[in-house]
C-alpha cells in the first residue's frame, strides 16, 4: 500500500504508532462512497453495477442476483413476518358456516412468526454485509482497473481465491454451517425465553420481557423457582467435576499400568477397554439401567445369595442414584481416556526421562515434574471439552436413571442435569419458554467456566513450553 492511497489523517496515525499499526484496507466502504466514480457509488443501490462496467460480468450478475433474490422474498414473505414480529400474531383460527358446512379460517401461529421473524432479521443483517461486499468489490475492481489497465477477471478471480485467500475459501462453508446451525437458532431459542410460549398458549403467545427470568430467579414456588434452579444447577457442576476427573485420574492410572515396560500382553488389555467403546452406548446405558432397577438382575441375584435383605434403591433414593450415575459413567468414560493418555505417553521425549533419572530423580519426582504437566499441558483443552460434554451430557443421566427420583410436584428429579431438566420443561410439559431461560443460563455457565478456565491454563499462556 503506498502512501497515496492513505489520508493525512490515518498517514499520521501510522507515523505515531509505528510498525505496531496496521492501517486499515484501501479498499473500505466509506473510501468506496467518498472516493469512488459514479459507478461505485451507484453500486451502492444496484449491487455489481461497478462490477459490470469493469467486465467483472460473473461477479456483478452474482451481486444482482443476490440483491433481487432478497428483494423478492422481502416482498413476498419477509416483510410480512417481519411486521407480525412486534406482536407474534393475534389472529385465532375461526369458522363460519357455509351453505350448510363449517368452513375454517387459519389462524396466525407464533412460533412460526418467530421463526420467520428471526430469520428474516438474520437475513437483512446478512444483505447489509453483502452490501459492503458489493459497494468493497466495485472500489476495488475501479482502483484494480485504473492501475493495471482492467479489473481482474473471473479466472483471476478464482486463482486468487484458491491461492492467496484459499484460508477464507476452506471457512466459508465452515462458517456458513455455524451461523445456520448454530448462531441461527441460538437467536431463536434467545427470543422464545421472552415470550409466554407455555403449555397453555401453544398456538399464540406474546412478548412478556424478563418475566420468565423473573420466574426462575424467584422463591414464589411453582414449576421452576430459584430453589430448584440453584438445586440444579449444583448438582449438575458436581455431576460433571466427579464424571470429568474421575474418568480422567482412573483412565490415567490404567494408562500408565498398561504402558510400564513389565506389563505384558498390552495390546490385549488396550482392547479390552476398547471393546466397551465399540459397544454403542445407550445400549450400554438401557442394560445397565435393566439390570439396577428393583426387581433387576443385580438385586436378585445379591438376594439370592442372602448379602441383602431388600432391593438396593439405586434410583429410588437420591444420594444411591446421584452415586450410581457417576459411577456406571466411569465405564463410558475411561476407555476414550486411556487411548488418550497412552497416545500422550508414547510422544513424551525420552531424553526427559533419561535426563531425570541421571540426576537421581525417583518416580514420584519423575511423574509430577514430566509425566503430568506434560500431559496437562496437552490435555486441558479436552478436559474443558469433556467438562463441557458432561455438563450437557443427556444421553447418560435420561437413558440411565431419567432424571429419578422426583419429589411429587417437582419438575426436576435429584439425577436431573440443567440439560435434561430443560427437555422435561418443553418436550413434557411444554413450557418452551422457562425452558429456553434455563438453556439461556446453562450457556452463561459454561462460557464463563470454559473462557476463565482456558484462559488461565498453561495450554493458553505458555503455548510454546513443550516444543
């Protein structure tokens, strides 16, 4: 970028911060408006105009494509959802009898019109961007053309898009996949946490601001009140401490048996604990629960041989079943740590072994100074990932013990994870809305755990330790 290209202003920036600054793209939205020739600031209002004057005809008619596709699903569809957005719709079904039959009259549905309603939101977001994209691309093919003569073309074009911005070619897809799947309904479940969509207004609902927050953060009893959210909650920060370290110390332990130079027949023991990931897990989880109930294969058989006088309550009394959950997750658990640790294991330098023991180190001093801040300084991302995993982890606690045992009047059971409690809330009982709250601060949780926890490893601030 030459000087030229830059105002005093940002000249002087420059100047005053040194290599340290980066100045901005030549090829901005405000230099575009404020530099460009008529063309590029017609482009502004027909997008690709300036693209189509430089011959740029692949990308100009993309741009306009683009622009008319939005302008006729706003015309058709959007601006309609749009206007019922405010009010999610007031419109209840009718019918009127005609010529002696009953004719119906569709109603409006809120959640249809909150569906659309945010997604039409998105997409103008997204038609503002491609709107800087446009006016960005028409400057840039002007200053391209006034510099060598023309614009570069599609060919040009693409060999720049699979060379020097191939990063931004392997995002898009990526990137395009979260906002859709991710961030899109992210929105919508945001949103729904503000509305009175409950059991009893399924079909039409309205804005009710932060009353349901007011609701779950409330003692005036009901489906969810403050007690049983901090109940919840508690238990489901312990669940997933015990059913992370736990299977990380255990699998460790296993790991480190297995790979000491006197343990024979090792790869048998490494396929051993491999044969329980083969076997898909809620299969596991559906026979473990069988065999555990009252009348179940574990109880009978401990009765029969006179250990026990009556059935074993491992879902019928809260501490047995909280206890119960952690314990038959370390049998998920372990076998995907031990592969890998071991994994770990066998990458560590050998020379910091040797060294170590030349200067009379023992095993205990060698296993806290190498071994585990090695595999610490690899591990912690996945134990944040597991730790996360666990915190949501609903296939274990609803295929294992459901969430029991539930107090009478309780939507919540003493095994219920914030996760499996917010299934209850919308798919049983249909209140959609306290159940978005409770996915709303289900991720406060975990962002500000993972974000602080990460943030303050040795994996974050001494990334090149080990290399």
């Amino acid at each position: 970028m030459t000087s030229a290209t830059l105002s005093p202003r940002e000249m002087k920036r420059r100047r005053r911060m040194g290599a340290d600054y980066v100045a901005p793209s030549p090829y901005s939205v405000r230099n575009a408006l404020t530099r460009g020739d008529v063309f590029t600031k017609l482009s502004a209002l027909v997008f690709g105009l300036g693209n189509l004057v430089r011959k740029q005809f692949v990308k100009g008619a993309l741009f306009l494509a683009l622009e008319i596709a939005f302008i006729v699903f706003m015309a058709v569809s959007g601006a309609g959802y749009l206007s019922k957005l405010p009010g999610l719709g007031d419109q209840k079904q009718g019918k009127t009898l005609v010529d002696g039959f009953w004719v119906y009259t569709k109603g409006d549905n809120s959640v249809v019109i909150l569906l659309y309603g945010v997604c039409t939101v998105v997409l103008i977001a997204a038609f503002i961007v491609l709107w800087a994209v446009s006016v960005r691309s028409a400057y840039r093919a002007e200053c391209e053309a006034r510099e060598h003569g023309h614009a570069p073309t599609f060919r040009e074009d693409l060999h720049d898009l699979t060379d020097g911005r191939a990063h931004q070619l392997l995002m898009f897809l990526p990137t395009l996949g979260i906002l859709v799947f991710t961030v899109l309904p992210l929105i919508f479940m945001i949103s729904m946490a503000f509305t009175s969509y409950d059991h009893d207004h399924l079909v039409l609902f309205d804005w009710v601001g932060f009353e349901n927050f007011g609701k779950v953060f409330s003692n005036s009893g009901g489906t969810v009140n403050a007690g049983l959210f901090v109940s919840v909650l508690v238990w489901t920060l312990v669940w997933a401490f015990f059913a992370t370290f736990l299977n990380f110390f255990l699998g460790l332990f296993f790991a480190m048996v297995i790979n000491r130079r006197t343990t024979r027949f090792k790869g048998f023991w490494r396929a051993c604990f491999s044969m329980s990931i083969a076997v898909p897990q809620f299969v596991s989880l559906l026979v473990m629960r069988t065999m555990l109930q009252p009348t179940g294969a574990v109880n009978r058989l401990l009765m029969e041989w006179g250990w026990i006088d009556s059935a074993l309550p491992f879902f019928t009394n809260a501490t047995w079943a909280r206890v119960t959950v952690i314990i038959i997750n370390l049998w998920v658990g372990i076998p995907y740590t031990i592969m890998q640790i071991t994994g770990i294991l066998q990458n560590i330098p050998a020379d910091l072994y040797e060294a170590a023991r030349l200067d009379g180190a023992n095993w205990w001093q060698i296993f806290t100074q190498i071994t585990m801040p090695y595999i610490i300084f690899v591990l912690t991302p996945y134990l944040i990932t597991t730790f996360t995993g666990n915190v949501n982890n609903f296939n274990v606690i609803y295929l294992l013990s459901g969430g029991d045992p539930t107090p009478i009047g309780s939507s919540a059971g003493k095994t219920d994870l914030l996760i499996t409690w917010l299934y209850k809330l919308t798919v049983d009982k249909g209140d959609y809305n306290l159940g978005a709250v409770i996915g709303i601060m289900t991720f406060i949780v975990l962002a500000v755990v993972s974000l602080v926890t990460y943030r303050n490893s040795g994996s974050y601030k001494n990334e090149e330790a080990f290399r």
